[in-house]
C-alpha cells in the first residue's frame, strides 16, 4: 500500500447540516488561530494578517457533527480491517482495529476569509488537549461548503478536492504533513477533530 492510501474522504454530511452548521457558527465569536507549543510554552500565529478564524463547537453543533464523526471512523477502521491488512492469510495474524478509538475531541470550526490559509504542519499533536496523553490516532477535516476559490487541501502536496459534505480522515503521525491554501474567493467553512 501506499502511504497516501491511509488518506480517505467520505461525502457523509447532509447540506442541510452543513447549510445549518455555518449558520451557527456566524452566531459564535470567531478568534484568530494560534498554535501552541505546551513544552516550550511558546504560542505564535503563522503569518498574522493570513491566519484563519476558529472557534470551539457548541452542544448544538457537536449533536450534528458526532454522528457524521463516528460513522465516517466506522468507514475508515472497516476499510482497514484485520482481514485487509493480514499477511499471512490467518486472520488472527492480522491487526486489530476494534478499540483503536476510544474518544473524539470536541469539533473545533474553522473560517477561511479571503486572503487566510494554514500553513504546512502535521498533526503530532501533544499540547492542546487537556486531560488527555499522549498524540491523536486519527485527524478529522470535514467540510461544510466549497462555494469558495483557492483553499487547498493538500497532504504531502498531493491536492485533496473537498466537496460539501466531506469529511477526509488520515492518521495524526509526522508522516502525513498538509495545509490549506490561501483563499482567494468567497469563504472556506470546515471543521477539525481528532481521536483517541
């Protein structure tokens, strides 16, 4: 297989949710996106006038996008089951999947504007969880909309079209770096989350 092969996209989420998840989220405050660096204890913006606006998910959008969440891990963990990925032709010979997952973080939203990206980066993340240790196992990128121009998605420079309705899962290693293009029309909305 190749490394690339461990990207998926499922088209899951209804317009209807999406339509209603960008009407919440204009309902919320947006802040600028800032990294964090917990064991350095340094936090920075990539480029201050380009950075993107997040904001953390409400009860009412966390009911709407969970399910989309775990229906889409179901997909993925089957995709790549024990009998996918046995060698040997013993199915006890072959990875387990079952409780792989154990938790999600909460969605947190993201809005692209004209002229804002992010920047390169991968998902080996350790420092923006509380109570949690240790790095995610999967990374979460849905998408409520592609009404815009620019805004990339790209995973080791290979372009990944995001429809509205997506949701593209990959595993949160350095092996899988990625980043989002500068929007140069209209606005991006989309959502990360990520699991245990």
């Amino acid at each position: 297989m190749n490394i690339l092969d461990y990207v998926t996209v499922e088209n899951i989420i209804s317009k209807k949710n999406c339509n209603e998840l960008i009407g919440l989220t204009d309902k919320q405050q947006w802040s600028k996106h800032w990294w964090e660096y917990g064991q350095q204890g340094l936090d920075e913006m990539s480029y201050e006038e380009k950075e993107l606006d997040v904001q953390f998910s409400t009860v009412e959008m966390q009911e709407i996008i969970n399910p989309y969440i775990q229906t889409a891990t179901e997909i993925y963990l089957d995709k790549f089951s024990e009998d996918d990925l046995a060698n040997t032709g013993n199915k006890n010979d072959g990875i387990k999947m079952q409780g792989l997952v154990t938790e999600f973080t909460s969605p947190r939203l993201n809005k692209y504007e004209v002229g804002t990206k992010m920047r390169k980066h991968y998902d080996h993340i350790h420092s923006c969880f509380q109570d949690r240790k240790g790095i995610p196992v999967l990374s979460f990128v849905g998408v409520f909309n592609d009404d815009y121009e620019g805004g990339k998605f790209l995973v080791r420079d290979k372009e990944y079209v995001l429809k509205t309705g997506d949701i593209l899962i990959m595993p949160s290693v350095f092996l899988y770096p990625h980043e989002v293009t500068e929007v140069t029309k209209g606005t991006r909305y989309s959502f990360v989350a990520w699991a245990f």
